[in-house]
C-alpha cells in the first residue's frame, strides 16, 4: 500500500498540471496581499480562489487522473493485493498530492502575511475541501464507466455545491419567506461542503454582519467551540461518504 502511494504521489507531483497549479495559486495569493493595503482585504480576495478554484482543479484532475490510470489499475487489480487497499492508497496518493500543492501555493502566502487564526482557518478549509472534491471525483468515476460521461458529472457536480446550491437555498428562503427559517438553514448548509468552508472562514474574519440577520443565526452556532466542531465533523463526513461509497462500488466492479 504504501509502495502504490509513493508511486501515485511522485506520478501526480512530477505533473505539469499539478506544478502549473501550485504556481498559479503562490502567484495569486502573493499578488492579493501585495495589491491589498488590508490584509483582510486580500484574504477576502484570496477566499474566492479557495471555494471556487480548488474544488474545480481538485475535482477535474482526480477524475481525470482515475480514468488514465485504468491500466495501471487493472494491472494492480491482477496482483494478490485487496481491491480496497488498492483504491484507498489510490485517493491517499491523490488528496495528499493535491493538497501539498495547495498547501505550497497559498499556505506559504497566508502563513506570512497573516499566521493567525483566520490564516490557519483558511488553509485548514482549502486542504478539507481538496480532499473532499477528491473523494467525490473517485465516486464519479468509478460510477460512470464512460469517461466523458464521468467528466460531464464531475463538472455538474462542482457547479452544484458552488454556484447551483447557494441559487436552490435563496429560492426556497424567498419562497417561504414568511415562515422563520434561518435556523433550518444552518442545517442546509452542512449539505454544501463549500458553504460551510466559507461560512467558517467568514466567521473567523468577523464579517458575519454582511450576512445580515442570517449572519447573526450562523454567528450564533458557527461561532461556538461546539458549532466548530459540528462543523469538521460534518467537512470529515463529506470525505468519508464518497470514499466508503466508491470503495464498495470499486469491490464490485467488474474491471
């Protein structure tokens, strides 16, 4: 297992995708803070980058980096080793690779312009969220045997939690705008992986009152030790689901 890793690692990282990647994310967060008077300014320029470049490159390369290796994959599948070590040490070459390159790109950045709790709040999220779109691009494409197919739903599945999602909770807040339901929402929004990044990031920075009085409710839970927690636990889960899912479909798959 740890031999796949290493190898699935050194493929990823020796990429011209992934060191392009790394480049573009340290160039960008080093133009924001230098461009920004304000280092929140520049974090808030940055959290962007964040929620909406790296779940798209995290998902786009995962998923297509599954379906180039379906030789490779075979070939391990013909050796005496278990059809689950094999994928697991699949995704854990895939998330590590993916979040070193975030973690070079904008950890370095953030750390030096700002080592403080928003600073390691916002690298925490950016790396969640690389291993969560991860584990969701590896249930893709072992679920759609087509790897257009597989691409088309990775593409609509990164659509959805970062643009269609937050369009579906806005409709149904002006729908049933008598009723009170900024507390249920707090609910919704540990549907959504990047919404949670985002409120948690925002929160941090204490800009919660641009939320208005939805802000407030958020504030209120999000805010708290126990929010916080309720809130990994729910990033974790987001890992945990898609993984176990494509684990089992991967055992039964007919290669």
């Amino acid at each position: 297992m740890k031999k796949i890793i290493k190898y699935v690692m050194t493929d990823i990282l020796r990429n011209r995708i992934v060191l392009i990647y790394t480049v573009f994310l340290f160039i960008t967060s080093l133009s924001m803070f230098s461009l920004e008077d304000n280092v929140n300014k520049g974090l808030l320029s940055l959290l962007n980058i964040i929620l909406i470049i790296v779940p798209l490159v995290s998902i786009i390369f995962s998923t297509i980096y599954v379906y180039n290796s379906a030789e490779f994959i075979e070939l391990l599948v013909s050796q005496p080793l278990r059809r689950k070590s094999i994928w697991l040490s699949l995704f854990t070459g895939l998330a590590s690779s993916l979040a070193l390159a975030f973690l070079v790109g904008t950890g370095i950045p953030v750390l030096i312009y700002q080592a403080n709790n928003i600073g390691f709040m916002m690298i925490a999220m950016g790396i969640l969220l690389s291993i969560i779109f991860v584990a969701i691009a590896m249930l893709a494409a072992v679920k759609m045997r087509d790897k257009a197919k597989g691409i088309g739903a990775a593409i609509l599945l990164w659509l959805y939690f970062t643009l269609l999602f937050d369009g579906l909770v806005l409709f149904l807040l002006f729908q049933f705008a008598d009723y009170p339901l900024e507390k249920p929402m707090v609910g919704v929004t540990a549907l959504n992986p990047v919404d949670l990044g985002r409120i948690l990031i925002l929160l941090q920075m204490d800009v919660s009152a641009m939320m208005g009085y939805t802000g407030a409710v958020f504030k209120d839970f999000f805010g708290t030790y126990t929010g916080v927690m309720v809130s990994f636990v729910a990033m974790f889960m987001w890992i945990l689901f898609p993984l176990w899912s494509s684990t089992r479909k991967f055992n039964r798959k007919d290669l």
